[in-house]
C-alpha cells in the first residue's frame, strides 16, 4: 500500500485528505507509462485554484480526485515502448498537465515523453520546483513573448514561484530585467540577476516610469499592483498570469498598440530539458520556501493562499 492525497470535494484547504491506495506495478502500466518513487511533489497556484473547481478542475471525471502535477523521482518500473527510461533512473517533470498528473503521492504513474532525466548535479527538491513554474516563463517570454538578448522586461509579482524564476531565465538569456516585489525580497532578486527592483508597496509604476520603457511585461501578481499596461512601450506585449486584466484595461491596451496575451503552459520537454540544462550549470535555481510532509498537503495549500511564500513549497512524501 502507498499513500496519496485525494479530496472528495471542492473547497477549502481542509478539503485535502491522506488516504491509502494499492501500490501500482510494472503490470498496471500501459505502453509509454512509468511508475516514479516520488521524493518531492511541487505545489503550485493552479493546483489551488483546481482544488476549489477552477482552473483545470474541468478535466477531472469526478471525486475522490488528487491535484497536483510536478514531481522529481526515481523510476521504479517501465512499461512497454519507453526506450528512454530505465528503472532507477532520476527523473523530473510535470505529468499530464491539464488532465489530472496525481502528484500528491507515494508513487505516480507518469507519462514517459513528459519527464526528463534530473542532471546528476541537482538535487531531487529543485528539479521538483521547476517544471510548471519554469515552463510557465519559459513558455510565455522566449517563446510568445519573443524575449532576446537586450529586451527590457518587467516582471511583477517577481519573488514568487514563477516570478523568481522568470528573473533568472530572463536575465541568463540577455534581457535587462527590472523586478516588483516586496521590500524584503528586493536584495534577494537582484542577486538572481534583477539590474533594477521596485518595492511595489513604495512606488508606482507609472509614475515611476512615465516614459514607458517596457517590452515585455510579465505580470505574476494577484495583488493592486496594477497590469503593467501603462509602462509597456507601444508594440509592445503584456503576458498577464495574475487573470486581473479587464475589457477596460484591454481597450487601453489597444489604444497604444499594446498585445495583451494570457498565458499557457503545455508539456514541453524541449524546453524542460533547456531548464535541466540551466539548472545543472548553475544558472537556474529554485528558492525553495519550505517543505511540508505529504499529509500536510492542506498546510501547504494555506502557506501558498497566505501570498507571501518566496519562492516555491514543495511536498516530500
């Protein structure tokens, strides 16, 4: 028997509860699937927003149901056609993702095409924090945004899962990135690579930046900061995760030849493995916040909720 999280509703975080399950085999698996030992589960947004019936929760089939997505682990079995993968091999990634991945777990049955090799020099917990967070910047500034070596970025909401990485990606690849946050996580951003940083409680942007400098805004906050519409230069494009763009703000968007995108992610291992790759040279890591054990899944749900968290919160089961 092994252990997983499930919940039989939507809800709060007391909806997530510990339950046990029959522990797969190599002989439950079907062609192209892997069984992963799972050492650490990342816990990101989305899985809140599907724990409550947002989000994806639409690709679930019903209740009991286990969020959850990125995982890093050790293969324990393999199924037919997967010449990629052997048992024992460390691996990493984010399953399935938007149909249900049941990360919260012991064991996870994974697709084999949606999980890369860990490098050798990086640890379990930050190949665990990567994945959806990663390929959420990954995704949306090289590859809709266009992000190239001089761009200038604005990233709101920058010392939070996403945001400290977008940070490091951002400046690795050549931007000049100027990054919002807290006072308190200021100093913290600039040693991952932020040339300037903006305490989004003392200043405001517009009036800070009147001249409108912006290329690329990359806005990860839910909180009154603002989009980042009235800084970003004509023609150029607002990438806007925290969902607080309104018709309004589009419409003014559109006055000053402004693109307005809402993000996406997708299973990517192109671009998982340029991570893999930024993480074992040592320009990509993961501040990870804190690590609850696995039957604290609601814990670390209500830590995410607080809005404070720098960094990521990941499970260990």
């Amino acid at each position: 028997m092994s252990r997983v999280i499930v919940q039989k509703s939507f809800g709060a975080p007391s909806v997530l509860e510990l339950a046990e399950v029959v522990t797969p085999t190599a002989a439950d698996l079907a062609p192209g699937e892997l069984l992963v030992k799972v050492a650490f589960a990342g816990v990101n947004p989305v899985d809140i927003k599907t724990r409550k019936g947002g989000a994806v929760a639409g690709f679930f089939a019903g209740f009991p149901l286990t969020v959850g997505w990125d995982i890093a682990g050790t293969v324990a079995a393999v199924g037919a056609e997967v010449p990629t993968h052997t048992v024992g091999d460390r691996v990493f990634g984010m399953t399935r993702f938007p149909r249900p991945g049941n990360a919260y777990a012991d064991f996870v049955v994974a697709d084999a095409h949606d999980l890369v090799r860990t490098p050798g020099n990086v640890s379990d917990e930050q190949a665990a924090a990567l994945p959806l967070a990663g390929l959420t910047a990954w995704e949306n500034l090289v590859e809709l945004a266009g992000l190239r070596p001089g761009s200038r970025i604005l990233i709101i909401g920058a010392g939070g899962g996403t945001g400290h990485l977008a940070v490091q990606i951002a400046h690795q690849l050549g931007a000049e990135v100027t990054a919002v946050a807290s006072a308190g996580k200021l100093e913290w951003l600039r040693g991952l690579g932020a040339d300037l940083t903006v305490d989004y409680a003392a200043e405001d942007l517009d009036t800070r930046f009147p001249d409108r400098p912006f290329d690329i805004v990359f806005n990860t906050s839910n909180d009154t900061t603002g989009t980042g519409i009235a800084v970003a230069r004509r023609g150029g494009i607002v990438v806007d995760i925290s969902e607080t763009v309104t018709d309004d703000d589009r419409a003014v968007a559109a006055d000053h030849g402004i693109r307005v995108e809402v993000p996406s992610v997708s299973l990517n291992p192109q671009a998982l493995q340029a991570l893999a790759e930024l993480a074992a040279d040592g320009r990509l890591a993961s501040h990870i916040s804190r690590i609850f054990p696995l039957a604290e899944a609601a814990s670390a749900h209500a830590e995410i909720e607080a809005g404070h968290a720098r960094g990521k919160i990941l499970l260990r089961p």
